[in-house]
C-alpha cells in the first residue's frame, strides 16, 4: 500500500492512499467532531461539523470525505476551525425542537433526575431510584413529605388538564420509605480518606447535605449543632403530623454511617469557638440557616400572646410540651408554609377558632395549594385581604383584639404578584388571645468577631440583609477556606434550596481542599423546547392517554388532632 | 400504574447523543439563528423503532445504513432543501415498507430522531455495559448488555470478531425483553395431580437423583440454545448412567451438516467474492449480521448476488441481483454435481490429491439422467449449467446456505459441489454453511448426537419406545413440531419427565418436574458459532432464581458421581479438554446419497424461546 506524508497539527505522520484525514486524525488520536460520518458507511459529508483547516485551500473542508494527499498540511484545531464547527452546530441546534432534559429536572434546584428515578421506580428498582435521587439530594424521604416541588408545577402533564401534574414528590416518598424500610437500603460509596477534615455548623438540610457530599469523597466530616437533635427547621419548624421525627432520625442515619459526626448542643459563637475549629479543621462550611422570626411590625406588636411562627413551632419541639389552646382563638399572619404549619398546628393545639390573615387573595399565597387544602379541611379560617393594623392589650399587657385593615389588589409589584393597597375606613376588630406572626426569617449571624478575630486572612462579612456574604457562585466566603450554603446565604429558602447550594459548596469545598481552582460543574448544553417557543395545552392534549392522578391516602380530617402522620402514601404504585 | 403519568419529555440518549456532546464541547447556542424551525409529530406506529423528526440532523445514516449495508431501502428523505426529513418510503407508516425491523437506523442516529419503541420507561438512566455475545443465531455477534438493578435497559451491538464493526440484528437488539419477563419460572415445579405445585430445589435434585439411579433405561436430550457447558455437564451426567443423548435440534435429519463447517469461508472473507449465490437463505431474517455483510458487499463494491430458493416468496428477492426458483435444494446440487462429472468440467488436481471416493460417487450419480434431475430440482437444464459453470469459474465463489431449510443430504451434495469444482476450504472461495440456532455447531462437537449412528428417524422411534425416562434441556419439541399429534406420541407411557425451561411450554407440560432455566447471560459460558470459533462470555446478570442452571445441572451431574466441578469455569475447562479428544481430522470423502425419509420434524431450532421471539416480531409487525 502507498504511504503518504503529511503534517497534521504541525506533525508528520504518514497514512495510506485512499485514507480519509478523518481516518489519519483518529488514528493519530486527534478528536474531529462529526455526525454524518459512520465507519460502516461511505462519507456524506452533510454535517460539516468535521471541517478541518488545509494550508493552500480557501476556507474549510470536511475531513471525512476530503482523501489524504502527498504533503498536505491538515490543521483541525485552528480558531478558524472551531468557529466553523460552531456555526454548523448553531445552525443545527436552532433547528432542534426538541428537549434534552425533562422540565421537572431542570426546574428541580438541585436537578434531581426525576424522569431517571420514575423508570426505576416503574421496574420495583426503589434503592436504585434512591441511588439516583441522592447522586443530588440526600434527603428524598424528607423531601418526598414537605419539598415545595417546584418540579410538579413544571411537569407537563399540567397541559393536559388533567388536575394535577405527575405526583412525583409522592413517589420519591414511596421508594424513600421503600428503600428506608428494606432490609437493606441504598449506601453510596465512600472514597478513601483523603485525611481532610471538615467542620459543619449546622445540622439541618444544608448542613447534613453538604456533609453527604464531602464526606463521600473522602473527608472526614463534623457536624456542630446548636440544638440536641439534628434537622434544624426540618425537625424544629416543620410539625410532626408533615414530617415525623423518626423519619428525619432514620435519613440522617443514612448520613452519619458514612462516618459523618454530629456534635450537639455546640452553637458557634456561642460556646464554640471559630478559633478551636480553625485549629482541627481545614475547611468550614456555614449552613447556620435563619433563626429569627420577623414580628408583624405594627403598632402593639410586643403585647404578650404574640409569638413569631417558627419560635411556637421550636418551642413545642425542644419542650415536647404542647400548646393548651383549648376556648382559645388564633390568628396566623402570613400566606406561606410556615402560615399553614402554625395554623394547623394550632387545631391541633385544640383551638376553638383559628384564622389565617393574609392580605392578598388566597391565589397570591405562596403556601403549597395542598396545605391549604388541608388545613380548610381541618376548620381553619382564612381572612384573605386583610392585614393586622394594631393590637389592643388587656389589663395583663397580653393581646385582647386585632385591628385589621381591608386591603384590594392594586398594580402587580417586582415579584409580579399585584400589590395590595389599604381601603381606607375599612378598619375592623377580631377579638384573639394569641397572634402567631408567620411573615419571614432573618439570618442571625452573632460569631462574626469571632471568625474574624481568628481567621488568619480574609474577612467574613454580611449582606446589607444580613446573611452571610459569599461568592454566590463557588459559594467562599471572605475566607478562602469557609463556604457557606443554605438560608444563611439566601435568607429563608426552601429546603431543596438549601440541598442544592450545599452540594456546590462541597464542590467548590472539596477543590479547595485538593489545592484546585474553585471551578463550578461544568454546564452542558441543554436543548429546550422552551427555547422555540411555549408549551401549551393544545400541543399536549389528545397526544397522550388521559390518566387522573392516585390521590394521596390521608387520615380522616375528623381523627386529625394529634401530631400523627396526615398524609399516609401510596400503599402500592399498580 | 402510577408511573405511567410521567411523559418521559427528556430524551432517551440523553447521556449517549452526539450532537448533545458536540454542541457542549463547542458552547452552542441555540438562539444564535433562532427564526423558522421544523416541528414534526413523533412516529410511535412501529412497534420497535421510533422516529422524532424534531431531533434529526439530515446526516441520512440512518437512510444510508438501511440501504448500503441492510439493503432495505426502508427509509427515505423526503423532500429539499429547508424542507427534507427522513421518512419510511412510499407510505406513512415504517411498519408498512421493507423494514426489517433490524434495529440498525437506530445504531447509526448521532442524536435520538430514530430510536428504541420501548416497552418499558427506558429513564435514561446510566447503566453498566457488559459485553457478551448473543444468544440467537449461529453468527456469533458480540453484543453489550445496558444494565442496572438486575434489569436489561437496552442492547446494542459491539465490535466482535464475527461482527466487526458492531452490528447486531432485530433478535438481540429488541427480544431481550423476554429476559426481563417477570413471569419466567423460577422456581421447580412438580406435577401432582395433573397440577403444578412449586417445590424446593433440594427437594427437586432428590426426586431427580432418584430417577437417575433408578437403572430405568433414559435418554437425555440438550438444546441448540445451551452453553457448551450445559452441554457437557448433560452429557457428562448421561454417560454417567449409560443413557442415550440428543439433540431434538436436529433429530432425524441424519448426518452430514458437520462436515462443511470446518471448511467455512471465514465471514470476513465475503468482501473478497467475485461472487456469491445464496442458497435456501432467509439470510436476512435467520442470520441477518451475515446477510448485511452480502448486501453491504452487493451495495458498495457490487459483489454480485444470486439467489436460490424454493420459496415461492423470498424476503431475499429484492436484495439480490439473480433469482432462481427451485423446487429442490437436494436435486439442484445434484443436477449441478451431474453436470460437472458428465462434462469433464471437475477440478481433477484437487480431487486426486484430498477426496476419496469419487469414481463410486460419479458412476452412482451419472446413472441419473440430468433431465430427470434438473426437473426434481424444478428448474430448467440451461439454469442449472450457467449456475454450475458459473460456480466453477468463478475466481472467488461462494456458496452460502442455511442449515436449517435443506437436509442433511443436500448439505453433504453440497459438500460434494465444493469438492468437484475444488472450492472447498480456499480463501474467498467454497462454502459457507449457516446454522440455526447459537450453538447448533456446539451441540455437534458436545459428543451429544454421538451414540446415535444414523440420526434417522427410525433408531429414534426405537429409542423412544425404550426410554422410561426422559431428561429435557432447553428444548419444546411439542411446541415447535410441525405435526405436534406425531411428536406428541414420543412422550406417552414414560415413567418420568424432566424439562428445563423458561415458562411453561408445551412440552413442560408434559413433564413431570419442570425445572426453571437460566438465559445464557444470568450464566455465562461459551457457544461455538458457525464458523467454529468457541466465544466465552462472563455472566451479565444474576438472573431472578436462587439455583442457576449451571448450579442445577452440577447438582444433577453430582447425584451420578461427576465430581470436580464447581462452576462455570470449571465446567469450561473440562469441556475443552472433552472436544479435544474426541476432535478427529476426517478424510475427505464422497458417498452416494439416497433422499429417502429423512424428515425435519421442528421449526425454530426446536427452541421455545426462539418461537416464541420469532413470532413476537411477526405479531408486532403484522400489517
């Protein structure tokens, strides 16, 4: 066979006569890009995602059907090429309609594979799905009872009219509780230690996620918690009859048997100090969350019988102790979850009365449309349109009544919801004994001296909010080696939120540690539908076979007022 | 099911497409030329393949492959310009054109425009890929198994030695859902009273031991579709007890299939013919790899290819560029034989030199008139001279043909044929013998069809008439008899039947004690393919019983005294070492052949598995 000389990329090499420079370059082990060209078939030279560059000949020629000659010089990494190869790549792309990644997955913070897990789940594969769910979130049997499930409200099936969309956070709980309760259950596996380790304040969702990933790649990971249990708001601020303590006490085993310590009782700051961890750790990670309820902020609101949401849901938790609101009348002030976690707690407290005041309507509340379903069902009350406007105080300085104002929906606001405006001369009283304010968290960060008196370079600070300040990419702060993730970076969040920075805090934690550039994941191109245009109903109805959502089983509202699991899930998926 | 609301919107080769991995190596975006853009309904009404114009990329591999190497022309571009996409030829619908259901459009798609129709949510997700080889026909391709959880995700081809350049045919790359099947056996099964009631496997070996030592006179007979290592472990237990063993596979075909194969062209020596006939081939369908090779052959470097056939209708027909009609696979080699001895036209060198028996041969052979034979072979005298002068001369011919649709008698004149024109075992040149099942060249070197002399039907009346007991592996001779009332007869008054399968077949039902069966990849082992290459392949997956087919048939083997062996491995080991003994190089000779009552009783390599694949492809496909 004829041998023939030429320069590929400045070297020589030679080939055989009739050798296509696809052919050369990869057996010279350089990488051409192609998608028309198949080794089983003849050239076609369609796609021109192969061109490479030929000194001597104008522009660009495909490599897969242009045949080597004597003395040619070949350059298949020029700027020039990889321009060229964009441009038939762009062109090809803008002409994809079509998704690479399902909604659900890509709305999902921490970009939960539910398409992937839903197959497993389909073939009995439940520690399998579990494996999958925890590749990104730890926590699927938590998650699967409280996770807002942004997903469910991207998934597709909502085109179809048909109610609801997929119940997927229905079956991340059906093969959590499966692989939980299995004999054996799902266990990643854990590198060898790299003999780092890592010090982690804070035990709930953040916390115990971003122990879940460093510790996997073989750091030794220690959790310091203020409180004597771990979970956080999980445990502290989600009521029991949403999230059962045992089933945050079994996921959090599945974290510490990777070899993950949780001390407690160990508040930074507080009887902690930055300066004994700096000593026997080479990296933190702050995922102190938002501790501080947000008073109502209106004239009156330091009376007695006032509480912030999360502290009358943290008390009954630490204490054990349940509220006696027997011939009592609540009021809640908030739309959100924690709204619906007071006011349903409430009626479990055995509240005579209990109202949820909300001063837009009952479709601006950014509480879960299922708790608000629930909790009609359990007898609250709502008062939509309303806001507090003061509180009267009895002889004992404790609350007697609430003025409230009417509100009506005005121009929509910056979060596009339409704001309220007060009626004027609507004032009105409602006679309550206790108000429990629901209307947001602040980030309480008091160890700042104390970090910063012991860095020993850079400097921790806080935003004009109050959270903790860090590169809202890598996820460092103002010193190199403390990350921070969760609420204390974003104020208060949502739990998968929280899931999700902590992971790339451990990235970004785990490059640090390895003496790498912090760099984030790389991002893969991502065909969308989306892209085109938008998704609508007419697209999607009569194109797929019409199947209503299995209802959740719950437990009769008449039998609700105990701390007892509401929801029961799905007993079996046939 | 619950799971059936998801709609599945992310793409099936997410972790696998082309474009998907170039447009991130190159930071694509996909508003850069954002205007007008195609939208197309995706194709789901064939029931393997899948098309999703939306995701296709005009590279036309699909289209290419289907027409240069598969040779279909199943598939088309529609249209110009701005305006092409790839569509089925002359109609809506795939399942309405030649498509042959290969599966192959999809090995060639760089994104997911033409996939797998799954039957199951395919996820993606990402999956272990396990080599192994497959389980179908006597090619022997290499394959890769896509699993996770014990679940068989995908199958795709992979470069082996027989199929080089990856290619796998419909049987592996969309009848793997058998194994997935939750309703195989896998547990033993005994009949009491006319009912099947499942029962431990130790409970199973001691009624089988019983049976074994109970000095009843038995026969033991072993399936096409077998590792080498069940065979040898059958066998080992067989002569343990003296028993007579088989193979239904090719039970009273008689005897002569064996002797073309050591003298197989190698496959990758078809690109080198001059010229290829294919004779009593249904290639595309039985052995499709090898048929791709021919067509790719015909396709690209115009290798001529005849096609001899008895079928009125050949799905061969539109593939080739010569078509023969016969009525007799066995008198057309013998008219054409007839027609190189009475014209003087034989390669005497060769024949002097390796073949014995020629002038006993000749002188029997041209007591027939070549008339009388050309017209048994039910085709005209000039057809036969140009097939056979066409042969002889051709610088590098080949004769391909199936196993399964002659018998054991065309297949030695054949042999004859390629000793006349002394073709046989040169380069590019002489026979190519195709079998029908994975390992039916396996079960001819087990040693398993060696106590039975003639393999005609009458020594085996005789053994059944015998046979108190009968052992059965892998093999539904009721299911896959042509006259089931005829075969039915061979199982009445035993004392006691055995069957290993996957589900409960015909023949099963017969049995006494049904016992569970592995599929090859939950074992592991070796099949011997057509061209006598023994591929071993290591496990894939457990498989859902708590006993393997090896693990029973070691337990079984023990129950006689075998000892030794423990696993696969070793079931391997001593398997070689058996064929090694017992290979002989046989002379070259000619005999006189008589076509008298030589019958194939069984379809489908007698193999339920293999029927029932067959038929699940023909069902789907039914128009």
């Amino acid at each position: 066979m004829d041998t023939i000389n030429v320069i590929l990329n400045g070297k020589s090499v030679t080939g055989n006569a009739g050798d296509s420079i696809l052919d050369l370059a990869r057996r010279n082990g350089i990488e051409i890009p192609t998608l028309c060209n198949d080794p089983r078939l003849e050239p076609y030279s369609s796609c021109y995602v192969c061109v490479v560059e030929i000194e001597g000949m104008k522009g660009l020629q495909p490599s897969c059907s242009t045949k080597i000659s004597e003395g040619m010089k070949i350059n298949t990494e020029t700027d020039t090429v990889r321009k060229g190869r964009k441009a038939a790549i762009d062109l090809i792309v803008s002409n994809h309609y079509a998704d690479c990644a399902a909604p659900c997955k890509l709305t999902c913070p921490a970009g939960v594979d539910v398409q992937g897990y839903i197959s497993l789940i389909e073939k009995g594969l439940y520690s399998e799905a579990i494996g999958l769910i925890k590749k990104t979130n730890p926590l699927p049997a938590i998650c699967g009872r409280i996770c807002v499930r942004p997903c469910e409200v991207a998934c597709r099936r909502n085109l179809l009219d048909e109610q609801y969309g997929v119940g997927i956070d229905y079956l991340k709980r059906f093969a959590a509780d499966q692989d939980l309760l299995g004999a054996t259950h799902y266990k990643p596996e854990v590198k060898a230690s790299t003999g780092k380790k890592v010090a982690i304040i804070g035990a709930g969702p953040g916390g115990l996620s971003a122990a879940w990933f460093l510790q996997q790649e073989g750091h030794q990971c220690d959790i310091y918690e203020a409180a004597p249990a771990a979970g956080g708001w999980l445990r502290y601020g989600i009521p029991e009859y949403r999230l059962p303590n045992d089933i945050i006490d079994k996921e959090v085993a599945t974290i510490t048997e990777l070899g993950v310590n949780i001390f407690y009782n160990q508040k930074l700051g507080d009887n902690l100090s930055y300066k004994d961890l700096k000593e026997k750790y080479n990296a933190t990670i702050l995922t102190i969350g938002s501790q501080t309820g947000t008073s109502i902020g209106c004239e009156g609101d330091d009376a007695g019988n006032i509480f912030s949401g999360i502290d009358f849901l943290k008390n009954m938790e630490v204490t054990r102790q349940r509220y006696d609101f027997r011939g009592k009348t609540i009021a809640v002030i908030g739309g959100g979850n924690t709204a619906m976690d007071c006011c349903r707690t409430s009626k479990r407290c055995h509240a005579d009365k209990v109202y949820v005041i909300y001063r837009r309507t009952e479709k601006e509340m950014p509480a879960n449309p299922i708790e608000i379903h629930e909790s009609k069902l359990e007898g609250v009350e709502y008062m939509f349109l309303t806001a507090p406007k003061k509180v009267n105080i009895d002889a004992n300085g404790n609350i007697a009544s609430l003025t409230c104002l009417k509100m009506e929906l005005g121009e929509p606001d910056a979060s596009g919801r339409r704001r309220p405006v007060v009626v004027e001369g609507s004032d009105f009283e409602v006679k309550v004994d206790y108000v429990l304010a629901a209307i947001g968290q602040k980030t309480n960060v008091n160890f700042l001296n104390d970090i910063n008196a012991n860095t020993g370079g850079g400097e921790l600070k806080v935003t004009k909010w109050g959270d903790v300040d860090c590169d809202k990419t890598t996820l460092q702060t103002g010193i190199p080696s403390v990350f921070a993730a969760g609420d204390g970076v974003t104020g208060p969040a949502t739990v998968i939120e929280a899931v999700a920075q902590a992971r790339r805090a451990a990235h970004s934690c785990s490059q640090f540690l390895a003496g790498e550039a912090l760099v984030p994941e790389k991002t893969e191109f991502l065909s969308k539908k989306d892209n085109f245009k938008k998704q609508v109903k007419d697209e999607y109805k009569g194109h797929f076979e019409s199947q209503m959502r299995h209802e959740m089983p719950t437990m009769d509202p008449s039998d609700r007022i105990n701390f007892k699991e509401v929801e029961l899930g799905y007993q079996s998926l046939s | 099911m619950v799971t059936n609301r998801c709609l599945e919107c992310g793409c099936v080769e997410y972790f696998s497409c082309d474009l998907k991995k170039i447009a991130s190596d190159y930071n694509a975006e996909q508003g850069k030329y954002a205007g007008e853009y195609k939208q197309y309904n995706v194709k789901f009404d064939h029931p393997f393949i899948e098309i999703d114009n939306n995701k296709c990329v005009l590279c036309a591999r699909c289209v290419r492959i289907c027409s240069e190497v598969v040779g279909a022309n199943a598939l088309g571009l529609v249209n110009r310009g701005y305006d092409t996409y790839v569509a089925p030829a002359l109609g809506n619908s795939l399942k309405d054109t030649s498509c042959e259901s290969c599966g192959m459009c999809i090995s060639a798609c760089p994104t997911a425009a033409i996939s797998e129709n799954f039957t199951f949510k395919p996820g993606p997700v990402k999956t272990e890929t396990i080599e192994s080889v497959c389980h179908y026909c006597s090619v022997g391709c290499t394959l890769n198994y896509h699993i996770k959880g014990g679940h068989i995700w995908q199958v795709t081809g992979a470069e082996g030695q027989v199929n080089k350049d990856g290619n796998i045919c419909r049987f592996p790359k969309f009848g793997y859902v058998a194994m997935n099947d939750k309703a195989r056996i896998t547990r033993p099964m005994k009949k009491e009273n006319g009912q099947f009631k499942e029962i431990s496997f130790d409970e199973a070996y001691q009624i089988i031991a019983d049976k074994l030592k109970s000095g009843k006179p038995s026969a033991f007979f072993a399936g096409a579709r077998l590792t080498n290592e069940e065979m040898y472990l059958i066998k080992r237990t067989s002569d343990q007890i003296n028993a007579t063993t088989g193979s239904f596979h090719y039970l009273g075909r008689g005897k002569g299939y064996g002797q073309n194969t050591p003298y197989n062209v190698p496959f990758e020596q078809l690109n080198q013919a001059s010229h290829i006939w294919l004779l009593a081939s249904e290639i595309n369908k039985e052995n499709a790899v090898a048929g791709f090779m021919i067509s790719n052959n015909r396709a690209v470097k115009h290798i001529p290819l005849t096609l001899i056939t008895c079928k009125e209708e050949s799905s061969m027909e539109r593939k080739c560029d010569e078509l023969i009609h016969i009525t007799s696979n066995y008198s057309f080699i013998r008219a054409a034989n007839h027609y190189l001895l009475s014209n003087n036209l034989q390669n005497s060198l060769f024949l002097n030199d390796h073949v014995k028996g020629l002038e006993e041969y000749k002188s029997a052979l041209l007591k027939n008139s070549f008339a009388d034979l050309c017209e048994a072979a039910g085709c005209n005298q000039d057809t036969i001279k140009v097939f056979a002068e066409g042969y002889n001369n051709a610088i590098n011919g080949i004769l391909v043909f199936a196993e399964k649709n002659l018998c054991a008698l065309a297949a030695k004149e054949i042999h004859h044929l390629a000793l006349i024109t002394g073709k046989l075992g040169k380069t590019a040149s002489g026979i190519l013998s195709l079998k029908e099942k994975n390992n039916s060249e396996g079960i001819q070197n087990s040693g398993i069809m060696r106590k039975v002399k003639s393999n005609s039907p009458e020594e085996w009346n005789a053994v059944f008439s015998q046979s108190k007991n009968l052992f059965i592996f892998g093999e539904d001779p009721i299911g896959c008899a042509f006259d089931k009332n005829q075969v039915k007869l061979w199982f009445d008054n035993k004392e006691f039947i055995l069957v290993q399968e996957y589900t409960l077949t015909e023949t099963a039902q017969k049995a006494d004690l049904v016992m569970p069966a592995s599929y090859a990849p939950e074992i592991g082992g070796s099949f011997t393919n057509t061209q006598r290459t023994i591929q071993w392949f290591d496990h894939v997956i457990s498989g859902p019983m708590e006993h393997n087919s090896i693990h029973q048939l070691i337990s079984i083997a023990s129950a006689t005294g075998v000892s030794g062996m423990n696993d696969v491995a070793d079931a391997h080991k001593e398997m070689l070492k058996a064929i090694t003994e017992h290979a002989s190089t046989k002379e070259l000779d000619m005999v006189t052949t008589n076509h008298t009552g030589r019958v194939k009783y069984f379809d489908y390599g007698c193999d339920a598995e293999f029927m029932k694949t067959t038929l699940y492809f023909e069902n789907a496909l039914k128009k």
